[in-house]
C-alpha cells in the first residue's frame, strides 16, 4: 500500500523489485493497461507531439525525435499525432533512432471526406514509416450534426482497417454530447475526449459542457469496451499552477485508460514521470514566467470572446485576417481569456 503524499496517485510504475519505493535507486518503466478492448497494451501517460510540432513551439527534427526518444526508454509506450499537427516527421525520426519495442501510434484528421480519409491514412503511413496505424481518430468532433457529416470519414476508416491499414478507430472531441453519442457506437473502439479538474473547454452543442457530463460519458464508454484516452489535463496550460491537481483528478478517473500530455523537452518527460511516481515536491509548479499565449490560427473563428474578456487588453483583432492576436508585451498569461474561447483555440506555450 502506498501511505502518506503518494497515496492519492495511481501505482502506474513498476520495478523488478516486488516493493513500489517512491525513491527511484534505478530507473522505473511505467506500468501499462489494456486500451478498453482494443487488446493494446499502453502505458498510463501518452506522448502529444503537438507541442512540439511547427505550429507551436517548432522544434528542429532531431531535437524533437530525441524528445520521443527518450520518452520511449522511460517506458511511455503511446503516441499521438494528428495529419493537422505536420508531427509525422519528429516521430518517424524517433523511431528510427529507437531499438525497442514499437510504440502505439494514434492519428487523426479532420477531413469528412471519404476519400480525403483514406489518403490521410496512407499519408500517416508514408510519412511514419509504418504498414499499419494502431489507432486512427476522426479528429475534433465538434457537435452532434458534425457527428453526422463524419459519417463517410468513419465509413473510409472502417474499409481502412477492412484493408489492414489501420488496427482501430474511433474520434476525438471536446464536446460532451458527441462523447455520448461516441459511447453508444459500434464502430468506435477509441474515444479521446478532453476533460480537467476545472472543466476547461468542454462543450456542449453551442454552450458549455461539465466535467462531470464528460466523466459519465467516458463510464458509459468503458462498460460498453471503448477505450479512452484524456487530453487537456492541464487545460492547454492554465492549469499548470495546479500541476499535481490537475494531473491527479485525469489519472484517477474511472475510464480513463490514458493520459496524453504534450512535451517540448526531456526535463518535462521527467517532471511527469515524478509527478505520477509521487517523487516530485508537493509544491512544485512549473516556471510560468516562461509561459506565453499562442492562438492557434486554424482553429480561432474570430468570436472576440477572448477580447472582451482580457483583463490586459493584450487581445486584438488582426487587420490582416480579422482573428484573435496577442501582445506578449500586455499579456500577463493569466488564462482568464481561455475559458471563453468555444473552439480552445487559445494555448500555453514554453519560451524557447
């Protein structure tokens, strides 16, 4: 039994000692679970190449590989990529410089599209390197008539995997309805909702949705073999100062198989593998001095909601293309903007 501090993380670590020490002598590999029915076998934390890719922090290839590299010997065994990320190219770069066991790769695209669907199943797999996808998402389902307009992308999944393409398939959303929705489907082996201890960007239909409806879809989920990995355990980054809460309530909810964190250096693998291992101070909190506002110009649909709601002033329309801008010099990243944005388009980046 684990007592004291680490009693309220998850025993997700393993040794070849049969005693669980918090105090690591050698290194530990993280302990995997099974992906709801899916038969793979995954590790608890998940690796979220987004972070790095050319749209946020833009690491150079080699840099980034060897970010997955090392996640890949400390045992995360699981990662995400998306064809909207352009990740594919750290990755297939780690694996190359990688002498394990092949990871368990999750993709993703946005198209709803049949045929667009299946030649962004064949771009993952030139572009990574591999025969099979384990997994591949409809990605970012955003409502339930959305749900519906996806039905000949999940049509060419199902054929994909008719084909050998791929292994499973399922989506990904921020959206509580189509989480439920999701949960009652057949064809969906994989649910990867986001949800946080704050219920930060969770929707429902055109409002907002709760951390708790999202929790009771991911139950309903998992009773019905559906495997589901979490995203936005941090809500993109304002939750940061609550680092081990916010981590803590993802891991130990009821469903969740997996959780997917995005990484931009070697030192973040190792603060997550403390903090799931109960080795990290109590009282850490990342340095958000080195934190900044990026919004993601894909995703923004020039709302003004996270306007109106800066306290600093620090958010503007741009001239050029009438979205959301931020002034680093007036922004404090106090995340009060975050919350009110309805597409989540608004994230926390490290300073390079």
């Amino acid at each position: 039994m684990i007592m004291g501090k680490f009693a309220g993380f998850p025993q997700i670590f393993h040794s070849d000692s049969a005693v669980f020490r918090p105090t690591i002598s050698r290194r530990q590999t993280m302990k995997k679970v099974l992906l709801g029915s899916t038969g793979l076998s995954v590790s608890k934390i998940g690796f979220g190449s987004l972070t790095m890719s050319p749209s946020q922090l833009a690491l150079p290839c080699s840099e980034g590989a060897e970010v997955i590299r090392y996640a890949l010997e400390r045992g995360i065994n699981l990662i995400d990529t998306a064809q909207y990320y352009n990740s594919y190219e750290y990755i297939r770069e780690a694996l190359r410089r990688w002498q394990g066991d092949e990871p368990v790769i999750v993709s993703k695209s946005l198209t709803n599209d049949y045929r667009e669907m299946l030649e962004a199943v064949e771009e993952a797999r030139c572009q990574l390197g591999r025969d099979v996808i384990d997994i591949f998402l409809l990605h970012e389902v955003v409502g339930l008539s959305d749900l519906e307009d996806r039905k000949p992308a999940l049509e060419a999944l199902l054929e994909a995997k008719t084909r050998g393409w791929i292994n499973h398939c399922g989506l990904s959303t921020h959206h509580t309805d189509v989480a439920e929705a999701a949960a009652a489907m057949k064809e969906i082996e994989v649910l990867f909702p986001l949800i946080n201890v704050a219920g930060l960007g969770i929707r429902r239909g055109h409002d907002f949705g709760t951390k708790e409806e999202m929790a009771a879809a991911i139950e309903i989920a998992r009773k019905n073999g559906i495997g589901t990995l979490a995203m936005k355990a941090f809500g993109g980054g304002p939750l940061l100062g609550r680092y081990q809460e916010a981590l803590q309530y993802v891991l130990n909810l009821p469903g969740v198989d997996s959780v997917m964190v995005g990484f931009g250096s070697t030192e973040e693998v190792d603060r997550i593998f403390e903090a799931v291992d109960g080795t990290l101070s109590p009282d850490y909190v990342p340095d958000l001095t080195k934190k900044k506002l990026f919004i993601d110009q894909g995703d923004c649909v020039g709302c003004g909601s996270c306007i109106k709601r800066c306290p600093n002033g620090a958010l503007s329309f741009s001239r050029e293309t009438g979205l959301a801008q931020v002034d680093e010099s007036l922004c404090m990243t106090c995340g009060y903007c975050t919350p009110v944005c309805p597409v989540r388009a608004i994230i926390f980046l490290t300073k390079k």
